[in-house]
C-alpha cells in the first residue's frame, strides 16, 4: 500500500515539476524524503511480522 501511494507521489511530483508548480531544486528533497518514508515502511512491516512470528 506504501509502495503504490509513494508511486503515485512521485508521478504527481514529476508532473508538477515538468509543469513549471514545483521548483527542480525541490526535486531531490521530496524524492528522497519519500524514499526514506518508504524504507521506515518497509522496516515498520519487518519488524511487525517479526513481533507476530514470536506471539
């Protein structure tokens, strides 16, 4: 579900930014915050997993 949303904020973001609304110096802030977001979603989801597996 993260993978899809940060997917579609990504292609907005590329949009936008080609459509002269964001400014290319923003690009790499918002790209990499999205992909940490996304890696702290991925951890979120192994260390769940990880919680279910032992209880």
């Amino acid at each position: 579900k993260v993978d899809l949303l940060e997917r579609e904020l990504r292609e907005g973001h590329e949009k936008r930014t080609a459509a002269g609304v964001c400014m290319p110096q923003a690009d790499s802030v918002f790209v990499e915050t999205l992909r940490n977001l996304e890696r702290v979603s991925d951890h979120a989801d192994n260390i769940a997993a990880d919680v279910l597996m032992k209880y």
